[in-house]
C-alpha cells in the first residue's frame, strides 16, 4: 500500500519520491466523471486521460481521429473528479507533431480549459522543440516511447517495437533526450521487457510500463480492458481484473426482460 495515502494530492514532485524510494505507481485511463470518481477513490495515483478514448468511447478503429476539443472535454470531466490523483491527458494526433506553437497552444488549451495537471506527448527528439516550448511555459509533460498508438500507419502493426538493435539504442537515446529536456516520466508501451529494465534503471525520472514487464517504475492499463469490458480485447500484458461485460449485460438482459413481462416497477417502487 502506498506510503502517500493520506496525500491531498498526488504531484510530480511526489512520483520523483517514489521513483527513489522503490513504490510502484499505479495509473489508469479514465474519460469520464462517474468513472473517473471511482478510479480515484480507489486511491490510483495517475488517471490519464488517453487518446484511447477514440477506442473505447467512439468507437475508432485507431486513436487518430479523436480532436483536441474531445480531449478536453473528456479530460474536464475526468478533473471535475479527481481529488487526489495526478491528472495527465495526451495531446491527440496532429495537435503538435511538427509545430512547436501549435504544440503549445493545444497543451496550453488542455491546461486551462480542462484544469488537468500535465499533458503527454509520443515520440522522442523528433518532437524535442515541442516539449522544450510546453515546458517552458510551465506545463508538465510525460512522454512516451515504444509502440506509440499514433504512428500506427507508419508501424504498420500493434506488435512488439524495439526488439532490433538499431531501435532499441534510439529509444535508449530518446529516454534520456526526454528525461534532459525535462520530462516528470515516460510512458514505455509494449516493448521487451529487459530494455525496459535498462532504460528505468538508467534514467533517475519514473518509467510507466505498459506491455513492457515487472521493471518499470510503475503500470498503466485502460479501465475497459483491465475491467473486461471490451471482451474481444487480450493481449499478453493484459490482466482483467473483472468481467463487467457479462455482469453488465446479465444485468441490462434482466431489467429488458422485466420490462417486457410487466415486473418493473411493482407497487412498492411506485408513488
């Protein structure tokens, strides 16, 4: 259990403290304010307000589509909520990838309209003038290396990155670039899991695995996946922790089915 339970508020001076002193950090996607309620009360220390809303609340194929403004207005919700936990929300597809300004006024937008705590970019010294500028403004920014869901047509494929020699060594040198210009983290999807290791042991900022193994700083899934609501969804990296889909729709089959026999409502649920 987290030494920093009784914290008002989880900040990126408090996950440095934890990175030194060997705690875990736990983070999880949320994009609403119902769901996001619950996620903090459970006492997560970063909810990250994902791109991956594209998914699993629009129903995209990719997260490319989602616009700044759906960001912010998940992200809002999602702020309205959390009392305690760090708020971090990504810069979606095309809102800073070769424009540093434009870069700056997305995150700057982010910040104060939805009042979230830091923003996350993907991408390694290609996108240095752009973190420079947002953190020279005053705005955290975590990064994000491996697979990075928004180049997916340049991947090609969701599978494993940096298993070659030639990629792992730029991502080494990515991590560090990211950790110098002054990123609080990095986000590490999907990539072996002992070059997780050495790039969590070399840099002195936390690491947030993702299908990336045991060594990182901390673990971030997203809430439908961990929570089984997308039933289809299970990779190796995934562990469900409930099956909601078949809870929820036993209880959604339920309520049709008194509906339709006339047992909802009876006389002790009327005025």
């Amino acid at each position: 259990m987290s030494v920093n339970k009784e914290v008002k508020r989880i900040t990126t001076h408090i996950l440095q403290e934890m990175k030194n002193r060997g705690e875990k950090i736990a983070m999880l996607t949320a994009y609403d304010f119902s769901m996001a309620t619950i996620v903090d009360n459970a006492g997560m220390d970063i909810i990250l307000v994902g791109d991956s809303a594209s998914n699993v609340m629009a129903g995209h194929e990719t997260t490319l589509p989602i616009t700044l403004d759906q960001m912010i207005y998940h992200a809002s919700s999602v702020v309205r909520a959390a009392k305690r936990a760090l708020v971090v929300v990504d810069l979606p597809f095309g809102s800073y990838q070769g424009n540093s300004k434009e870069a700056l006024a997305s995150a700057i937008r982010i910040m104060k309209e939805a009042g979230a705590h830091g923003v996350k970019l993907e991408g390694g010294v290609e996108i240095a003038e752009s973190v420079t500028r947002i953190l020279a403004a005053g705005i955290p920014v975590m990064g994000h290396l491996g697979l990075t869901p928004q180049s997916i047509y340049k991947f090609g494929t969701y599978t494993v990155r940096a298993k070659e020699e030639a990629e792992a060594q730029k991502l080494k040198e990515d991590a560090l670039k990211l950790q110098e210009l002054g990123c609080f983290g990095i986000v590490l999807e999907k990539i072996p899991a002992k070059l997780a290791k050495e790039v969590s042991e070399s840099l002195t900022i936390p690491t947030i695995g993702i299908g990336a193994g045991q060594h990182c700083d901390g673990q971030v899934l997203v809430i439908h996946d961990m929570l089984g609501i997308n039933k289809g969804f299970k990779p190796r990296f995934l562990r469900q922790y409930a099956n909601l889909f078949d809870v929820m729709n036993d209880a959604i089959s339920n309520y049709v089915g008194d509906v339709k026999a006339k047992g909802f409502p009876n006389e002790k649920e009327e005025y």
